[in-house]
C-alpha cells in the first residue's frame, strides 16, 4: 500500500506541477484562444489534484506539495530554448515588430502536448496498478474520470493547433522573407557571390493525392517553419517556397580566410534541417498522430548571382537569378531522402578532412548538360556519405 500511495502522490506532484505551469501559460499567452482554453484546462487539473488528495488520504497516506520536475520536458524547453535564442536576436525588427512571442508561444504549444503525454502515460500506469490490487472501485473510477479529461484535453490540442498555427504561421513566414529581402536590397542589380540551397520535402506530390488537403497543409506549413527557422538560425536567408522546397542563400566571402567556414555553415545547417525533421516534426506528426514521416533532400551549390527586382518600389519582391540557382535545383533533384548533395565549387571550398565525407555522383554525360564555368568539363556533383 505504501507504494501505491508513492505512486499516488508523484502523479499529485505532475498535476501541481501543471498548476503552476497553466497559470503562467495564462498569464503569457498572446493568443486569446489559447488564454480561454488555458482556463478551462486549470479547472479540469484542480479537480484532478483534489480527487487524488482524497484517494491519498482514504488510504490513510499524507498527500504531498511536491512539484515533480518534467524531466523530458524541460530538456525538450531547453533545447527548443537554445534553437530558438540565436533566432529571435536574428529576427527582431527595428520597427519593434519582433517574432519574440510567436516563438515562445509555438515552444510553449509543444511543450503542452508532451506534457499532456505525459500526464495520460502515468495516468494509465497508475489505473493499471490500481486494477491489480484490492482498492475501492470508486477511487479507481475516479482517476479514470482524470484520465478521460486529459485524453479530451490532448484531443483538443490536436484540433486546435492548427488553428492557433493559422493565426502564428503567416507572421513568422512572412518575416523569414522579409529578412532575406532585405539583404538583397542592398545588392540590387549586381553580382553577388552566393551559396543557394534548396530543401525539398521527399514525396509531397504523392501525399497532395492520398491526404485530406488540412494534414497536407499542416505538413507543408510544419516543414517550411522549421527549415526557415533552422536558415535563420545559421545566418543564412529564406529566398522564398515554391511549393514544397524552402530556397535559401548564404553570402559568401569572397577573401579565401573566410572561405572554408562560409561553406561549412551552410553544412551544418542543412544537417540540422534533417535532423529537425526527424526529432521535432516527426516526433509529433508520425508518431503522435499518424501522419506520413517526412524526409528532406538537400541540394547545395555556389557562385556568382544576379539580384533582380522586380519593380521600381522599394517593397518589390527581390529575387536571385545565376547558374549557381539552377544546379542547387537540379543537384537536389538528383540526391535520395535525408541526403545532402553539393556542386564542385562547394566541395572545394571545403577542408580535405570534410570532404572525405562526400563521394562523387556517377551522372551519365547524356543526362548532365551543366560544366564548369568557362570550360567544357562536365560539373562534378557529391553526395555526402551514408
């Protein structure tokens, strides 16, 4: 008995834990929606703390003030904390018009559905325990009442994201645009040396046929925030989406000091988009709810870029036109899921010891049209090692 009751008060120490949680999400939150929905969830965990309390003290136990630390969670906040800290420096706006509480509120949101994960796991342990022994039939009942409050819960979080997304996404999309334009509205009608990349999400036309259009939509707008997010987070720039691919440029220095890091930066980030991939979106689309898991292919190439404007307005849209942008396209095209491939002028821009983890591509010269510049030999492609 006196194990039930441990088991008991750590699941009283989750819901005090919670308490105090939902209170400063209410107190935080920009999104009313979320506020109300807030509330509502406060009342439902009070009544939980006070049905374990009362089973805690029936079985003759003291019940505890303990605040049980979240352990995953607080890792997952903390790395989401670290992801996003250089970001929001990145993304804040001289006109005081900052992505800072879009972003909290898009960690807090994930932070929500682990908890409440967590909250059902221990739930359904404790019941389960609670079955195997000689207790009252009404105390077990009442923590099933919990449980189905928390699975309710879980289930509005997952119909309401998406609508609290609708509200955040626009914003902090259009300003991973923005930043990149207006970089290049320093640079217009001139050559600029440039590092494009391309992140193409695998199979996307095959989900547009087999997806209700609100899971393709959620896939879509998952994948393009985490990918801006990832560029922005490596001093790079969001050029702009088509379709499913996320363009994105990183200038590239010019004096050869400089060189080998502007490379490997745009390496590392396109690692990171990968891993994001697997460890965030997965994490909560596959394996929470059921959604197709979702692969990227990278294409990576360098050179000299054109930057056009099209129009006489400052706020003309700004676009990138040079070879460079049509063999990171067509690189991309060529390489297999969760695989990075680079150009030659990439690859030797590189140190020797990064460059043993690439291999060259096989490309038939009938299928390859694209050269060095200036010579007639075929342009060399590289895929980085399994």
């Amino acid at each position: 008995m006196s194990n039930l009751i441990e088991n008991l008060n750590h699941m009283l120490s989750l819901e005090n834990a919670s308490i105090d949680r939902i209170v400063s999400r209410i107190d935080h939150t920009p999104i009313e929606e979320v506020r109300e929905r807030l509330k509502k969830h406060l009342e439902e965990t009070l009544i939980q703390k006070d049905r374990l309390i009362r089973i805690i003290t029936e079985l003759g136990g003291k019940n505890t003030d303990a605040k049980e630390d979240k352990d995953m969670s607080e890792v997952t906040t903390i790395n989401q904390t670290k992801n996003f800290a250089k970001i929001m420096k990145l993304t804040e706006d001289p006109s005081g018009d900052n992505s800072v509480p879009e972003e909290d509120e898009l960690a807090e949101i994930k932070q929500d559905y682990i908890i409440e994960d967590d909250e059902l796991v221990a739930y359904e342990s404790l019941i389960s325990k609670m079955q195997t022994m000689n207790i009252a039939h009404h105390m077990i009942r009442s923590l099933e009442r919990s449980m189905q409050e928390e699975e309710s819960m879980a289930y509005r979080y997952k119909v309401h994201t998406a609508l609290i997304l609708d509200s955040l996404w626009p914003k902090m999309i259009y300003r991973s645009i923005r930043r990149g334009q207006r970089f290049l509205l320093n640079h217009v009608s001139s050559k600029v040396p440039l590092i494009v990349m391309y992140a193409d999400l695998v199979g996307s036309t095959s989900m547009s046929m087999t997806l209700p259009v609100d899971q393709l939509v959620a896939i879509i707008r998952a994948f393009t925030h985490h990918i801006s997010r990832v560029v922005d987070g490596f001093d790079g720039y969001v050029l702009k989406y088509v379709g499913d691919a996320v363009i994105s440029f990183f200038p590239s220095p010019v004096n050869t000091q400089n060189k080998y890091l502007a490379s490997e930066k745009p390496l590392e980030c396109a690692k990171s988009m990968i891993n994001i991939i697997r460890e965030e979106i997965n994490a909560i689309l596959n394996k929470k709810y059921g959604y197709p898991e979702l692969f990227t292919k990278i294409g990576i190439d360098a050179g000299q870029n054109a930057i056009i404007q099209y129009g006489p307005e400052q706020l003309s849209p700004i676009d990138i036109l040079g070879y460079s942008m049509n063999l990171a396209a067509k690189i991309t095209s060529m390489t297999g899921p969760d695989k990075i491939s680079i150009g030659d002028n990439v690859y030797k821009s590189l140190n020797c010891k990064i460059q043993h983890d690439f291999h060259e591509v096989a490309v038939p010269d009938n299928q390859w049209k694209y050269v060095n510049y200036g010579t007639s030999n075929p342009y060399k492609v590289y895929t980085m090692n399994s």
